[in-house]
C-alpha cells in the first residue's frame, strides 16, 4: 500500500459521527458526510504504536476477527463481560479520528475498525490491514438479520427478506456493494501490510486462522502461541468459539433483546435456507461478472 494518510485520505474529507438523532434508513453510508481533516492518523504522540486495521465488508467475520486478534495480543485472555469491543477496537466512521486517536493503543498496536471501501480507508505503509471476506449469500442473510434486529438504527424492523435483497444487490446499504467492495480488495490481496483473510477458511480451520494473524502480527506472536504445549493457543480458539463469544453479547453490540442475537450461527452454506434458487442465481451472476474464474477459485468454493 502507498503513502501515508494525508495523500491518500480522501483530500478535505475524514470522518464523522454518524449517531444522530434520527435514524438512519437501511443505507446508511448516502449519509455519511465526512468532515474536513487536517491531522493524520499517525500523530507523532502514538509514534510507538503501529496502526492495525480490520477492514470488512459488514457480517464478513469482523467482530469474530477482532476478537481474536485481541486475545493473541492479551495471550489468550478474553474481554471482560462489561468490556466493550467497540472501545478497544473502535469502529473509525462511527466515532471519528479524534476518538481513536486518543482511545485505541494496546500492547503496541492502535486497533482501527472500518467498514469502508478500499478507497476511503485511510492509508499507511506503515500501518497493518487484515481483510475479511465472506461469501455474498451468507453475508446477506447475515446483513438482514443484523439490519432487521436494530431498530435503534435503521427503519427496517418489520422489512422482508426479499426487499432487503434487492437493495444489497442494488448496493443500496451499509457499505454500499458488496462486489464492488470486495473487488476493490481482491486488487490488493498481495500488499505486503495486507492480510486477506476469507470466513469460510477461519471455519474450517480455526487453528491455521489464528496463526495466520499471529504472524502477520509479528513473529514473536506465532512463538507465543505454540510454546508450553500451546497453552495460548488454545486459550485463543477457546475464547474465539461461536459458543464462548455468545455469551456476554454486550461486549459486542448494543442491545438486541427480542431480536436474532449478533452472534448468530455463524454457518457456512446457511443461505439456502432463506434465499430462493433465483435470488442465489443473481448473486452468482454479480460474481461472475466481477470476479475471474482463477479469483473465483481462489476465494473459495462457497463463490461459486
Ligand atoms: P451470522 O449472522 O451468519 O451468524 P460481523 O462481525 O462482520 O458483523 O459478522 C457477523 C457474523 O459473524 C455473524 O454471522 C456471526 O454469527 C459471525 N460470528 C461472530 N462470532 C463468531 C464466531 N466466534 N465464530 C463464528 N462466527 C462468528
């Protein structure tokens, strides 16, 4: 990846807040009007601390990743039920730079989440980025149960599953399109200070997922975690299982009490229960379109 923040941010742009007091429809990223920033990223306070992003397209694996990251950098100890991962690892586009700047440092790493596209996500060589993709039949099961289950934030709470897939194939939600999105990405798959990391592979072989970050995180890490009959290591797969990270779901999200819970199944193939046989035919379609069959293979067979 290139130069750093201030020439490749976006020029007279930066984030906002965007909790306001109304609530937002189901794409909320029209109204994300961004504010003028002057002061990168990087400040020369946190000089010492590398910046580490997760960048996803929204239900890609973000918060599972997160968290498992966290634990191979606190060795293997979980957040506290009343700690929330949004303080730690704070979501850049909802709480601003400022925000991160003086909140997000642990154990050498500033944690930045974000939900934007490869060209809004501010650059740094110097900065650390782990993606996260999932196929788009999953994701969009997994976005409509999302969107659906917080009322607080979008006007969706009575919506269908049939009208929210037509607006994720229009692109007209949170993040905007999915294809594009991931396109973007797939294009830097290869940058040295990018990990790209695919759902589907963390399912199937949460052992190698692990040790993936812990190297990209550095190569004490991967030690760490295998020393002592890898007792850290189990303590990370431990406390990243679906089950663990069910309970105390408020270290999550906000409430969704009377809802489908933010951890939800966490399936693999799970589509097929909800989206009819033309509605998998579209989204195939806008694969296909996008995506080389050499890039298909590559991200799995769950693309095709
Ligand atoms: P489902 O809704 O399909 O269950 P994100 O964090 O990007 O919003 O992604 C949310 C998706 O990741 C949800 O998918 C959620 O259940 C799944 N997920 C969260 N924690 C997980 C874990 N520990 N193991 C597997 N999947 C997990």
């Amino acid at each position: 990846m290139g130069s750093s923040y201030p020439l490749d941010f976006p020029p007279k742009v930066s984030i906002v807040h965007v909790r306001t007091k109304h609530k937002r429809m189901v794409s909320v990223v029209p109204t994300v009007v961004l504010y003028v920033s002057s002061v990168p990223l990087n400040s020369a306070r946190h000089r010492t601390n590398l910046d580490l992003f997760i960048v996803t397209y929204p239900k890609c694996g973000t918060t599972w990743t997160q968290h498992i990251t966290y634990l191979i950098l606190h060795d293997g100890v979980p957040l506290a039920p009343d700690q929330r991962m949004d303080v730690v690892w704070p979501h850049l586009e909802e709480v601003g730079n400022d925000f991160v700047r003086e909140n997000a440092t642990t154990n050498g790493y500033r944690l930045i989440k974000t939900h934007f596209s490869y060209n809004l996500t501010p650059k740094n060589p110097n900065a650390k980025y782990i993606y996260v993709t999932r196929n788009p039949k999953d994701c969009v099961v997994s976005f409509y149960h999302h969107t659906v289950g917080f009322p607080r934030h979008y006007d969706f709470a009575e919506g269908s599953f049939d009208t929210y897939f037509n607006l994720f194939l229009e692109g007209k939600v949170d993040s905007n399109d999915y294809f594009h999105f991931l396109r973007e990405w797939l294009d830097h798959k290869d940058d040295t200070n990018v990990l790209f990391l695919r759902y589907e592979t963390g399912r199937n072989d949460i052992r190698q997922y692990i040790l993936q970050i812990a190297e990209f995180l550095g190569e004490e890490y991967p030690k760490r975690l295998l020393q002592d009959d890898e007792r850290i290591l189990k303590l990370v797969m431990e406390h990243s299982s679906l089950h663990s990270m069910q309970q105390n779901p408020r270290r999550w999200c906000s409430d969704r009490t009377g809802f489908t819970p933010f951890i939800r199944k966490g399936s693999i193939g799970g589509w097929k229960e909800l989206l009819s046989e033309d509605q998998a035919k579209l989204l195939q379609q806008r694969l296909n379109q996008m995506f080389t069959q050499n890039e298909l293979d590559f991200l799995g067979e769950h693309y095709h």
